[in-house]
C-alpha cells in the first residue's frame, strides 16, 4: 500500500476503534464460552470471517470483559492476510447497531404501510408454512421463489429445494457479474469467478476499465493492487471519472461513457495489425484467429477516436505498453459488468484482448485457483422436480447460466407466465435498490399471497414483507464453510464472538424450524449447526474442534499457472480459446465482438454512472453506526464547468429529474474537475426509504430509483443500467 491510501486506511481505522469502543460500553452482549477460543492478555480472541460484503475476508474478533471489542483481519487467511478493508474493520457496527429487527414481525395493514405486531418465532413459522402448504396444494411448490445473497442464504436455498421449487435467484449475478462471467466463458471455457482469479500481485501493467479498486474495496484485489503500484506496475486507467485507481495511473484515458467497445477494438487492431500479439501462445491454444484478425483489423485508432474521444495516439500507445509487459499484462475483467446491454461482449471483447497478451493461465494475469474440496452434508436426494426454473422461458437468453436471471422472476410473478408466482422468500437482498426499474419490483410483489424477509435491520425490502424475520449478524452465528476459489484451496469457518442482543436468530436456525413446520424434518437431520459443520468436516478429515481454533484451514500449495505445471484445459466446443465463436454464430450473434453505439443523453440531460464508497456496501451499511460517522450520505459529481454554468457549487442540494420524470431526493453537489461533461456520478446505496430506519431516511439520494430504464443483455439475460439520464432541479 503507498504512504497516501496508507494512511488514509490508519486514519479510518483509527476512528472506527474508537467509536467501537464508545458503543461497546452502551449496548448488551454477552460472550459465547467458546472452548477453543485463544486467550491473550485477558482477551479472547475468536477467529471467523467477514460478512460487511461478500468477499468473506479472515478475522479475529476480540471479545473483553463480554462485550465486542475489536475486529481485525486474521493473519493465516489468504483472503485478508491479516487486514481488513475499512467496511470489514466497521463491522463491529453491525452487533451495536440499536436500530436492529429485535423480533419476528408480521404485517398489520397493507403491504408496504410498514404496520407490524410483534409474534413468537413459532407464530411466525406457522403463519409462512400454512401459507406455503396451500400455495403448494393450489399452484405448485414452484410458486415459491427464492432471492438470495451471500453464504447466509444456503441453507434457505436447501429449504426451498426440499419444498420442491426450482426457482432461486440472487441479484448479484445479472445486476452483477453475470455478462462478464458469460464472456469469460464463451472465450476461454471457465469464468473469472469470484473471488476473480487476477493475479494483479504479479501483474506488470494493469489495464482497469471502469473498475473503481481503492472504492471498490474488496480487500485482496486491493492489497495486490497497491502492492503492483509499488513495484512500479504501468497503470492504464479508463474511466469517464478521474476515479481513486485514475490517480495511480501512469496513462488516464477519461473515456466518453458507453463507448468502450470501440476502445477495445481499436486496441485489438492495434495490437493485430502490427503483430504484436504473443504468436506462440495463440498458435498452441488459438481457435479462428484468422477470422477475428480479419475482423478486428478494420477498427482504427481514428474510428474510435471519433466514437471515445481518445487521441489515436494514446490508444495506439497504450497498446504497445501492454504488449510490453505481456503475458504480465492484467486487462481487468470487471466486476459489476451491467452497464449497456452488449456487456457480455464487452466482456468477451476484455477476454479477447487478453488473450492476445497471452494472461490467462499465466503469471501476472489470470491464475488456475483451487478450491478445497469439502464433500457436501449427505441430505436425502431432493424431490423430483416438477417443472423447469421460469427465470428464462424457452430459452429467450441462449447464452444464460444456471444462475438464473432476478428479473425474470419478478416478470413471471407479474403475468403468471410460463407459471404462476405466489411466494417471494428474500434472504439478505434488499431488491428497491437492487433490482432496475422499482415500480415493476413492486408490481410483481402485490401479486404475491405471501412475501417473507429475512434481515438484520428493517430495511427497504423489509417494509413490503408479510412477515419479517430478524436474524442474528455474523458476529452472532455461525454460517456455512467458506471455500472460496484461490490461489491455494482453504476452507474458513464462521462462529459466534458474541449472543445476539434480543430475540434474533441465525438462518440454519430458521431453515430447520420452518423445514420442520413443513414437513420436511427428514432435510434436517443435524441437531444444530455444530454438528453439520462437524460432519462436513470429518468427511474431509478434519473436524469443527480443528477449525474452530485458527479459522482457516489451507490445502497444499500446487502450480497455478500453465508455466510451472498447469495442463491448459479449454471447455469450449473447440477445445481451444475461442478468437472466433462457432457457438455465437449459430445462435445469430456475432462471433467476434462489434460496435454498438449507445444512445447519448438528449440536449440538457446527463448520463446517470454510479459506483462504490470505501466505507459503505451497496445499501447495506448505512445504518451501521461506525460506518454511518464516516459517510451518512451520497454526493452528486458534476463537473465544475457545467456546475457554474447551472449555477451551482459544492455543497448545494438539488435534486435529480431523470427521463421518465422520476425526481430522486435532495443531493449535494460536488462540483469537480475530476468527470466529463457528458456524465453525473454518485455513490449507489443510498437515499433509503424505510420509515422505519431512521438513520438513513432519505439521506441523500438513490440511484436505482432513478434507474428506470434499462437494456437486457441479449446473449444472457443481465440488466444493463448505465442507460438513464438525469437532469438537475434546482428548487429543492
Ligand atoms: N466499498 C465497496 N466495495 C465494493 C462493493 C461495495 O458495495 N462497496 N461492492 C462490490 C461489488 S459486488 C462489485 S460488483 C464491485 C463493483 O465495482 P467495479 O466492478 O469496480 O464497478 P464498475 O461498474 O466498474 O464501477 C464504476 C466505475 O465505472 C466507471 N464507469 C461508469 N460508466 C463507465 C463507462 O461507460 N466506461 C468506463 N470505462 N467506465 C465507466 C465509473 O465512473 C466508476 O468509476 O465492487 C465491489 N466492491
Ligand atoms: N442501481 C443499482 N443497482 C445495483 C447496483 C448498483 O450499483 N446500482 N449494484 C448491483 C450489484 S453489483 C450487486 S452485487 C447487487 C447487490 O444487491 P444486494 O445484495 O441486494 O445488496 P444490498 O442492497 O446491500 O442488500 C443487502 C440486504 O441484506 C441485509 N443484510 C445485511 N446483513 C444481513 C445479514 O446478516 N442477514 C440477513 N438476512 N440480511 C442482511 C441488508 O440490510 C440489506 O437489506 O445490486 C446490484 N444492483
Ligand atoms: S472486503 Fe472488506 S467488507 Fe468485504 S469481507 Fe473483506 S473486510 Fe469484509
Ligand atoms: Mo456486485
């Protein structure tokens, strides 16, 4: 890490202690008697992993005289090495949060009035499983769809699988990743997955396309980053916004937004063209390289100059420093990858350029991970199933994955197509933020007979819920075995520091109780938690007693890149990467990526980009107490120019107008040199709704209400939401 983020992260650190410390004195908790649980200096000191995001990051939380401490990273897991990011280091937050779910809610009035009575656990149970069984009897246990996030959501997934439905879905893979992955995979036969497998440690020039790193914390990604930036690695960064990552960069090409595809193209004929690719490389593992050749070879650094507004020059420049570095060479592949609707060749077209540098597979590129392999629990086989996942009727998105498409789920629960939709269970998803286009999200929920919501606070999402679940936060629980893919197989372990302040409780807790409500007592065979991690465990070896000690226990380190031993394995139909995509071309799409011009926003109106705060996740953490002093509310970036020219400066409220007439909530300006005139940026997350979340009530403002309109990717069904424009309204 470079002095500068260094100390930014000291400074972040340091205040998040000492507001811990405060709350920790205030609020109740008492101290799980862990036996295995290591002293030091009085202390006990209780390793498990993060849950502030997804990325689920290695710690330690320390536990004094009964109260939660202190979190830090765990130094044996790979994923942290023994740091966390500032969310991560918040965390503690989560557990003194005093505007937590304290008990099961059901609803009193209308949906989404946000009137509850308060009921036991085995009031609630009975209510969601009377409903169930009689969806079940009339429609079908497939009437009851799953939308989850995150390791929590497990063993809910294997309640709902036991209950006969087919349909679970997560937000985080369409809205997300999804295009990328498809790409990825259309190109090279593997995804990038997650965590992704960038070496970017090792990389010599880094190639970041619109990827924030430094906002964006996910914790590894950015250790190796600013490890690469002080071994001096070349940085190209691409971005409408002069982004954290842009400061670090030795070229910045401020990209007109929605044009990267012709960037990428350029780069490629570039590269082509003057045969600088790495030849033997794409001779032993190349399929169709003449034909891509032949394509890519008419897009000139002028064409695209006229379509990104980049100089020619710096595009041909910027081709031949990568080639430099090649195979080192990291053209990053992204991560949240829905930006237009042809993302999924966007992304083909990254895995394509990198394929060109010979990265995958090698040192400084893409590395083969590994995943500790811990056999599954061994349930009864699931019931046959009795109808096909809806999310993708007849195939609509050839290209889609098993992982099914959210917004496919909310449009069958609108028209009862190609089945009806009944039961939305929601685990660990806020969806009014998640979810493009609000007013459909709600459409598809007042169709429902029965909305349930599993939460840590009475979020958005909740306030529509029939009944609301409160359940307990990591620090308070055990969750299932992490075994992330890496650069070396490990499984970590999550257990309790600290007892949940009131009458929440942990999801296994839930799925088992509900599971037996059902009927279906026979999926639930463990007694609790303990004892399915146990029996996981033995099956690998190991036991819970083992793991609980260190959290982290590593599998043997083995060659990750095709250079020192890795078999190259290409899963594609030729068995080779794909220049050219036989697979594309008969599905009717182009089999090497092309030019789509985006729409620009009309006379008075600005592109609406959106992005991540260091210290907050999506709209989860805006209540979180420690994190809430550090950020409380979202600013609008507006160039300078275009700011005087409206008249306004930093710090005025206004508010925003998009296309559709939807008019957000009051917004700080930011006037700032650091974007184009083209495009406005904000901090997704928050401008919440929930009257019942004081704390973050309309503080600031949101993007995804603003987000109306959005595109879907024809290849694979993600949903494309840089597509909105916003104008400013002055009177606030
Ligand atoms: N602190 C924090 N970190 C997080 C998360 C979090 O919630 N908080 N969430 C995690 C998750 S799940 C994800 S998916 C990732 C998302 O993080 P990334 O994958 O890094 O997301 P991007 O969409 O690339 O990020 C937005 C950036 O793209 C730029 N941009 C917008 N439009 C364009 C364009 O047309 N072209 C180009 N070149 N750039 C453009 C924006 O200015 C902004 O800098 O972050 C992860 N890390
Ligand atoms: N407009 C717009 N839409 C987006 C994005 C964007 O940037 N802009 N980003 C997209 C991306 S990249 C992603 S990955 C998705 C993310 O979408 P989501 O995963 O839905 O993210 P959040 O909005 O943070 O919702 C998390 C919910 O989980 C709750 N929660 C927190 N801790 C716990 C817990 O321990 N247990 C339970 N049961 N619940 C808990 C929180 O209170 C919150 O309600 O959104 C996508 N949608
Ligand atoms: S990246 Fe940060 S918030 Fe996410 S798991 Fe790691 S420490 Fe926690
Ligand atoms: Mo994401």
């Amino acid at each position: 890490m470079n002095s500068l983020s260094r100390r930014k992260f000291l400074k972040i650190s340091g205040a998040t202690i000492a507001t811990a410390a405060v709350l920790a004195s205030s609020a109740k908790s008492i101290v799980n008697a862990a036996e295995n649980v290591t002293k030091k200096n009085g202390l006990q000191i209780i390793p498990s992993y993060c849950d502030l995001c997804f990325w689920k990051c290695g710690l330690l939380a320390y536990v004094k005289d009964g109260k939660l401490w202190k979190v830090e990273g765990n130094p044996k897991d790979p994923l942290s090495n023994g740091r966390l990011c500032p969310r991560g280091t918040g965390g503690v937050g989560a557990h003194y949060d005093t505007e937590r779910l304290k008990s099961p809610l059901i609803r009193k009035n209308l949906r989404g009035e946000e009137k509850w009575v308060e009921v036991t656990w085995n009031e609630a149970f009975d209510y969601i499983a009377d409903k169930m069984n009689k969806m079940k009897a009339t429609y079908g246990p497939e009437a009851m769809a799953l939308f989850s996030h995150g390791i929590g959501g497990n063993f809910i997934k294997h309640l709902l699988r036991a209950f006969g439905s087919p349909n679970e879905t997560a937000p985080s893979f369409a809205q997300c990743r999804g295009p990328r992955e498809v790409g990825f995979e259309l190109t090279f036969g593997d995804v990038v997955g997650s965590p992704e497998r960038t070496d970017i440690e090792n990389a010599k020039c880094i190639v970041l396309i619109g990827s924030h790193l430094g906002e964006n914390m996910h914790n590894t990604q950015v250790q190796e980053f600013s490890h690469a930036v002080e071994k001096g690695a070349s940085i190209i960064v691409v971005d409408p916004r002069f982004s954290v990552a842009a400061s670090k960069a030795k070229y910045y090409l401020p990209i007109k937004p929605g044009t990267d595809m012709a960037l990428l193209l350029a780069w490629m004929s570039v590269i082509v063209n003057e045969k600088l690719y790495d030849a033997d490389y794409i001779s032993k593992y190349g399929n169709g390289f003449e034909q891509f050749a032949a394509e890519v070879s008419q897009y000139t650094p002028e064409w695209a100059y006229i379509e990104t507004g980049i100089d020619p020059e710096l595009i041909r420049e910027t081709a031949r420093e990568m080639v430099r570095y090649k195979p080192a060479t990291l053209i990053h592949p992204g991560r949240h990858a829905t930006w237009y609707g042809d993302d999924a060749q966007r992304s083909r077209a990254i895995a394509l350029l990198n394929a060109l540098m010979g990265s995958w597979g090698r040192k400084g590129g893409f590395y083969v991970p590994y995943s500790y392999s811990i056999p599954k629990y061994p349930y009864p086989s699931y019931p046959e199933l009795m109808k096909e996942p809806l999310d993708n009727p007849n195939g609509k998105y050839p290209f889609a994955t098993g992982e099914q498409i959210s917004t496919g789920i909310r449009e069958a629960t609108i028209t009862g197509q190609p089945y009806p939709i009944k039961g939305w269970f929601i685990y660990g998803t806020n969806l009014m933020q998640a979810l493009p286009n609000r007013d459909e999200t709600i459409k598809a929920l007042q169709n429902l007979d029965l909305m349930v919501v599993v939460d840590v606070i009475p979020s958005e999402i909740a306030g529509w819920a029939d009944v609301v679940l409160p359940e307990s936060v990591y620090l308070e629980r055990y969750d299932d075995l992490n075994a992330s893919p890496f650069r070396e197989g490990f499984v970590g372990i999550r257990q309790p520091a600290v007892e949940e302040p009131n009458d929440q409780k942990p999801n296994w807790w839930m799925a088992k109780k509900l599971g037996e409500k059902l009927g279906l007592g026979a999926y639930f065979p463990w007694k609790d938690i303990e004892e399915y991690l146990d029996i996981r465990l033995k099956l690998a070896g190991h036991s819970l007693t083992e793991i609980k000690k260190e959290g982290i226990i590593k599998g043997p380190k083995k060659p990750i890149y095709y250079d020192n031993g890795v078999e190259p394995e290409f899963l594609t139909p030729s068995g080779k990467i794909e220049f050219y995509s036989t697979q594309l071309a008969k599905a009717g799409f182009d089999p090497v990526p092309r030019y789509t011009k985006h729409p620009e926003p009309p006379v008075g109106y600005f592109r609406l980009l959106y992005g991540r705060a260091p210290v907050h996740t999506f709209s989860k953490t805006q209540s979180n107490p420690i994190l809430a002093d550090l950020m409380s509310e979202n600013e609008i970036w507006v160039n300078a120019d275009l700011a005087e020219k409206y008249g306004m400066k930093t710090g005025d409220r206004i508010k925003l107008k998009n296309q559709d007439g939807v008019i957000s909530d009051p917004i700080k300006v930011r006037a700032t040199e650091r974007i184009r005139q083209d495009c406005v940026y904000m901090v997704h997350g928050f401008g919440q709704k929930s009257r019942q979340l004081r704390s973050t009530y309309k503080k600031g403002a949101s993007d995804a209400e603003l987000v109306t309109k959005y595109n879907t990717d024809p290849l694979m069904g993600g949903t494309a939401m840089n597509v909105n424009f916003v104008t400013f309204e002055m009177e606030v």
